[in-house]
C-alpha cells in the first residue's frame, strides 16, 4: 500500500481468516494464489501485504476489506471485531475468484501463448469485468507470476501423489517418466505452457527467479530418487546431480519436440519420449 502505513494488526487478522478457513497456512496461500514463504514473512511482520493480496484475501475469505486493513471508509483503525461475512456474490465461483483467473489464464495461456493473452480474454472467460482481473492482478507481470507458480504448485502435488505407492526408487523414477510425457490434453497444455514461460523467463528477472526454483526442486527430486537407488541396489554408483541433469535436461528436449508436432502426425509421439527416457535410464542407471 504505497504512501500509506499498513496497520501492525493486519497480520493478526489474516490470521484468524486463516483460522476462520480451517485449512493450512499453505493451502490458504496456494486459494489466494499467493507464494507461502511471501504470506509467512508477512504474517511474522517481516514483509507488507501488498494491496492485491489483501485484496485476493477479502475476496476469497469473504471479508470485509476495511474490517482487513484495520479501518472504516479509510478513516482510521477499527474496533477488533470477528470477521463479517461480506455475502457471497452470486457471480463468484466456488474456488474463489482469484483461483479462477489463474486457471483460466493457464489454459489461454496454452492455447494461445500468453503474450497473446490479454486481460479481456481472462475476464470473458471468468464471465468478469476487466476490472475484477485487475483488482485482484494489477499488472501482467502479477498475473504471469501467479500463474506460473500455480503451475509448480500443481505439477509438485501431481508427482507428489504419483509417486506415493510406487514399490522402490526405480519404480519412482519409471513414474516420474510417465508423469512428464505429454500424452494427455492435460499434459500437453502444461508443457505448452512451461515452454511459453520458459521464453517469458529470458526476458523477465521475477519469471526468471521463478524458473530456477522450479527447476532446483524438480532436479533435487530426480537427485533424491537416484540417489535412493544407489542405496537400494537397483542403479549403479553414480553422481545423482549430474544423472538428475542429464535426465531433466532430455525431459524438457524431447518433450519440446513433441509438442512441435501433433499427437498422431509426423515426428517424435509420446511413446517415442517415453521409449528413449527408459533406454537411457537403462543405459545410464540401471545395475548390472
């Protein structure tokens, strides 16, 4: 909130929000499409809430935004009080707002590209007024960021419960290669959409911050997973850093080349990518 100071008790009133939702600290920063480590720092009082996230707070909370700031009209601080539901508008989907528009801008996103997106293709989408996306998302750049670690967000979720019952590492490692081949509609709109953000993240510092994150988890998950089946027996002593590099790094070109073609045309298929991951999984990893 720029030229004006931010009531100290604001953190304490998203928190009883929190409190309010019954649900974690980080599910509630992943419904208001916000990082977790940003709203953690905000609410131990070392980082401000921004004007947007207060805003995405009342909405999806159905709070009263002055009730959050700690005035009335703007006039001042207001008396502690429990938080007033503010009444649903009719219009507001169940996920709330702000998720919707994130996920809507996704899928634009993959069909289109996102400098081909503009806010009036998100709000049509939404059924919304342009005002609504900018209420919630100022700029772009706020959007473009959301989105993306949304995207992480649900890609982690996704492996993290694709992998839960797998037997061993190999058996992981198998199911993280069959998790990143874009057979799916679903699938192939994700990986449309990392490599527009891949391009975005050349020519954006935030996007760009973004993508190294993604990928030194991504590439410490495939570490861990190998380094697991080193121990187990079922690969051979090898550097888990380099084989989590090498193996991420033939991820992302094969999966480039087949979303360059179409799923029963010409060109590297699926079932092409998922051959060639296991061979050299086999010839890089497997023990003998």
């Amino acid at each position: 909130m720029a030229g004006m100071e931010q009531d100290p008790d604001v953190p304490t009133r998203v928190r009883e929000v929190i409190a309010a939702a019954g649900v974690t600290q980080r599910e509630f920063a992943r419904r208001i499409v916000m990082d977790p480590s940003k709203l953690s720092r905000s609410l131990s009082g070392t980082r401000r809430f921004t004007a947007a996230e207060l805003a995405r707070i009342a909405d999806i909370a159905d709070v009263d935004a002055a009730w959050l700031l700690g005035t009335r009209g703007g006039a001042g601080p207001a008396a502690a009080r429990p938080a007033v539901p503010r009444g649903r508008r009719a219009a507001t989907p169940p996920e709330g707002r702000p998720l919707q528009i994130i996920r809507e801008t996704v899928r634009l996103i993959a069909d289109h590209g996102f400098h081909a997106v503009r806010v009036q293709d998100i709000a049509k989408a939404c059924e919304t007024s342009t005002a609504a996306i900018h209420y919630h998302f100022p700029g772009r750049d706020d959007l473009l960021e959301a989105a993306a670690r949304w995207c992480m967000d649900e890609d982690t979720a996704r492996r993290a419960a694709r992998i839960a019952d797998a037997a061993d590492a190999a058996d992981e490692l198998r199911q993280l290669i069959e998790l990143q081949t874009p057979r799916t509609a679903q699938q192939r709109d994700q990986w449309s959409v990392w490599l527009d953000l891949w391009a975005e993240a050349a020519r954006s510092t935030a996007v760009g911050r973004l993508h190294t994150e993604y990928y030194r988890q991504w590439r410490a998950t495939v570490a861990d997973v190998v380094r697991r089946g080193v121990a187990q027996g079922a690969f051979r002593t090898v550097d888990p850093e380099a084989a989590a590099l090498h193996l991420t790094a033939l991820i992302d070109g094969l999966a480039a080349q087949v979303l360059a073609g179409t799923p029963e045309g010409p060109g590297t298929r699926p079932d092409d990518m998922h051959a060639a991951l296991l061979a050299h999984v086999d010839a890089a990893l497997a023990a003998r």
